[in-house]
C-alpha cells in the first residue's frame, strides 16, 4: 500500500538566464505525483505509515503551521488509509485555506500557541501527547529524521528512471529548495558522494539546518545556500515578480516559500558563474503548492 510511490515525471526548465549561461537544468515535478500527498511529503510520510500500520496505531500526531504542507499531507494521508490524525500547531487559531482542509480531512487540532510550540525540542515535550493519544505514532515536525531520510533517498531512482527520455546520461549536481534539510539528507544519503546536493535554504541560518543535515549524513557530499530572504515565510515584490516571469517561461506552478526561493537562489548561483557552461542540474520541486492560498 505504501511501498508503491507514484512516479514523478522528469521535465526540462527552460528559462532564459539557464540558456544564457550554457546550463542544463531538468525539474523533477514531485508536485504532480498527488493532488493531496504531493512533493516531498509522500516520501516523508511513507515509513511513518508503515511503522503505524505494522504497529496497530489507531493514529499519527505531528506538528506545524497554520499553511503546513506536512500537516495537509499527513491529513490527507489519514483520511485515505483509515488514520486518525492530530495536529499540534503554532501561535493561536487562525483561519486559513489550510485549516479548513484539515479539519475537513478530520484532524484534530491543537493550538499551541507560540512558546509552547517552541517547546516541541523539549525532551519531555511529547509525553503529554503519548499520554492523551496512547498507542499513536508521533511525526517530527515537517516529517524530519532518519525515517524522512529513508523515504527521500528514493527521490534519486525517480529522476534517473527519466534521464532517458531527455536524452542524458548522467547529471552533475542536484538543487533544492530546503526546510528541515531531511529531503536533501535523503538524496546525499542516495547519492554517497557521486553527485553533490545543493540546499538553497528557505530558513534562516539559525534554524539549525546544517546541524540536522550533519547529525544525518555528516557533513560532505551537499551544499548549502542562504534564500530564505529575511525570514522563513518573508514574500516581497521582487520574488513575487521572479516567480510569475518564471511561471510564464516555464509553465511550471511554484510558491514562494520553498520552490520559488530556491529557483531564485539558482539563478543567482548561476549568473555568477558558479556553474560552467555545460552543466546538467536536477531541480526538485518539492511541491507546497496548496499553500499558495495563504498570500495569493
């Protein structure tokens, strides 16, 4: 049931500044695998499923935000395969595009509002909630750690399974959009050493990120890239401007948060020559595109 990932098509990016510079770059379009478990999340979510089910567990727990794409995930997930689910959330109650479709998928919600969320690094912090939900499965915010790892490492076997179809033999790096740095783990952790792994970064430094990814992985084999423009979840007009140009080129859907940052980040790698004409790139797009609803 779980094991069986849909298949994500691989599609070249055609933008002008790509073809300026003599680079090659490839999407590999996760978004379209789901209309509700889309991008990274169905490999996140898989082995958590699985550890559910194998245990009997009536339920999964996980935390996040009000336009949470792991909370919509794990939602829709829980809906589909007969999981109770609940969700711990940040601040106080507000009423999104995202929030009304977890309460529609029949999440329960939790409004932690903001230091008990920064709480959730706390040691003792899901004691309570074992307490209240025994026997669920408790999901780290965004679906990080090593069961994420695991599940993303696959992402690799789905952008090589379309190499042949654009005529390539081989690629030389891949670039994404990061947030927990668990999708980027997962393919450094597929790809030992062979090809390196760019993580534009759609946090702050602070966040922790480098700290995540090593205690994954260690610390070879990936690089990272600040994007995050002032803040997890800062918009501005230039961002916006780039990803309406970029979606009338390409016509490729992205969202500010993740994909467009990261799109954004390459294109400033790129006319700095950080990559040589020639060079193929794999561009991940890690989905989110429902939470487009929270500023459109």
């Amino acid at each position: 049931m779980f094991a069986d990932l849909p298949s994500a098509p691989l599609h070249p990016l055609r933008l002008p500044w790509l073809a300026q510079a003599g680079v090659e770059c490839a999407i590999l379009r996760l978004d379209l695998i789901d209309p509700l478990i889309s991008g990274n999340k169905w490999f996140k979510l898989q082995r958590p499923l699985q550890r559910a089910r194998q245990a009997g567990s009536p339920g999964l727990i996980s935390l996040g935000g009000n336009h949470s794409n792991h909370l919509h995930a794990l939602a829709a997930a829980g809906r589909r395969f007969g999981f109770a689910t609940a969700g711990l959330l940040r601040g106080h109650r507000q009423d999104t595009p995202t929030v009304r479709d977890l309460e529609a998928f029949g999440m329960q919600l939790h409004w932690l509002g903001y230091a008990g969320y920064r709480a959730r690094h706390h040691q003792d912090f899901w004691r309570p909630w074992q307490a209240r939900y025994p026997g669920w499965h408790c999901i780290a915010e965004g679906g990080a750690g090593e069961d994420g790892l695991v599940g993303c490492a696959q992402i690799v076997e789905q952008a090589r399974a379309g190499l042949g179809a654009l005529g390539w033999a081989d690629y030389h790096a891949w670039w994404l959009a990061v947030g927990t740095g668990t999708t980027l783990a997962g393919l450094v952790q597929a790809e030992q050493g062979a090809h390196p792994v760019h993580g534009a970064l759609a946090v702050p430094e602070d966040h922790g990120v480098a700290q995540n990814v090593a205690a994954l992985v260690g610390v070879s084999g990936y690089h990272l890239h600040a994007a995050c423009r002032g803040g997890f979840a800062r918009i501005d007009e230039a961002l916006l401007d780039f990803i309406a140009a970029s979606e009338r080129y390409s016509e490729v859907p992205l969202e500010a948060l993740y994909t467009g940052k990261a799109l954004l980040a390459l294109r400033e790698q790129v006319e700095a020559g950080r990559f040589a004409r020639g060079t193929r790139l794999i561009f991940v797009h890690t989905g989110g595109l429902q939470g487009r609803r929270g500023y459109l």
